[in-house]
C-alpha cells in the first residue's frame, strides 16, 4: 500500500499514543512517516497501553493509539471513543526471557523459574500491560508460575520491567523480544525466546481515536503502518507481522 506525499500546506501535528515495547522503534517509525509526509510532525507518547486506554477514554487528544493488544482499542471503539473501521492489527509481539546475572542460564528456557536462586522477577504489570498479561500466561501455562508469584517485581509497562533487569532490581525479566534487539540492548545480557506453541499470539492493534478522526494526518499514519517501510522496521525490530508467520523474528 502506498502513502502518497501529502502537500506541506496541508500537513500538521499528529499525536500518538504508543505502548511501550515500541519505545526502540517508534522513533524511526515517525521519521519514515514523515518522510513519506512532509511537513508532518509527529508527536509520541509511550506507556502501559491500559493507562493509555484509560486516558483516550476520558478524551485525552490523542489521535492514534498503537495497542500492545487488540482488546484495549476494540472496548475504546466499542464505547464510542474510536473508529471501528479503522482497527487493524499492525504487529505481533513476541516475549523474551532477559537476565545480564551470569550464574543464571537462560538456555534452559522456562524451567529457569523453579532455580531456587532466583529471587526477583520483572514483569509488566498483568493489570494494564498486554505484555505483562502474556508473560503471566507462559509462565502458567509452563507450569512455573507458583515458583515466582511471590518474587514479582512489577513495571507500570515492559519497558520499566526491562530497567529492573538493567538496574539489578531483578534478576530476569520476561519482556518484549523488540528490547533485547534493539540497538541499545543488543548483546547485552543473554535471553530466551519463550515459544509460542499453546499461548495466545500477542497480537497488537492500532487505532483512529474520535480525536484524531477530523486530523488527516492520523488515517495517513494507520495506511503507512501496512507500508513495506513500516513493516521492515518492525520486522527488524523484532516483531512479528500480521499476516506473516510470527516467529523466525530472532
């Protein structure tokens, strides 16, 4: 699908609202947009995609929310707070085990949840973070859940569940596979691609909020997530893409 160049007169300010797995590739997102839109200014806020959902409820200005999931921008569509045409799935996240503790394996996939030296684990919050959700689910459904219940450290979102395991808050995480490739924390640590076999695929949706339906630039910005542009980065990044086979990400 091509985004033709919209005339500069026209462009504007577009506002989003972006979960936080996408905190390493949203900015190259935004300037592959307004490459493609000139003029455009694109400005970002990144956070737990159910406070995000909580906020555009309340009529937060947002034009386009970029859900970890699906459910929360379906209930704001549901409810009258955005366009039901408009939600479309744009990625597929992927979990990843994450330690930089060097006496702890991660090789041995989930089973490194029952190792008795395991004391603190980072999580997203299961309450607002999809990713925290999934991760709680791989962890049941692995059957190491009750060894861990008790050592969770919770993030607002999987973006401060991943600083837990860099500040040493916590021994491992299990976070988005799009941090742990991305540039910044590429070779740092080791990690665990949890599989997805018996889980629910983590797919992620985007969104026209009634703010952003008079902004023309917010329906511009949905047509480019489905370019070839925006799909290659977030293949890069370390999602897996609608449409395509979600694994083979690594």
């Amino acid at each position: 699908m091509m985004v033709a160049a919209m005339p500069l007169a026209q462009a504007g300010t577009l506002l989003v609202a972006a979960a936080s797995d996408l905190v390493y590739c949203i900015d190259e997102l935004s300037a592959a947009f307004r490459k493609q839109v000139p003029g455009a200014e694109v400005k970002v806020s990144t956070g737990a995609s159910g406070n995000f959902f909580a906020q555009i409820k309340r009529g937060a200005p947002f034009d386009v929310f970029m859900s970890a999931d699906m459910d929360y921008p379906r209930q704001l569509a549901q409810q009258g707070a955005a366009d039901p045409a408009s939600l479309t799935p744009y990625a597929i996240g992927r979990l990843a085990v994450w330690t930089l503790d060097p006496r702890l394996d991660p090789a041995v996939g989930m089973r490194l949840f029952a190792d008795a030296r395991l004391r603190r684990v980072a999580i997203a919050n299961p309450e607002v973070a999809p990713y925290g959700r999934a991760a709680r689910a791989a962890l049941v459904h692995h059957g190491v859940w009750q060894h861990v219940e008790g050592k969770l450290a919770l993030g607002d979102n999987v973006a401060q569940a991943a600083q837990f395991v860099q500040t040493g808050n916590a021994q491992v995480g299990i976070v988005s596979l799009a941090t742990v490739l991305s540039p910044r924390m590429k070779g740092v640590g080791r990690h665990y691609v949890v599989p997805q076999q018996g889980l629910a695929p983590l797919e992620q949706g985007v969104v026209l909020t009634r703010h952003g339906k008079d902004n023309p630039l917010a329906a511009r910005f949905l047509q480019f997530l489905h370019t070839p542009a925006a799909r290659d980065i977030l293949q890069r990044s370390g999602f897996g893409l609608p449409g395509a086979a979600a694994d083979g990400t690594e």
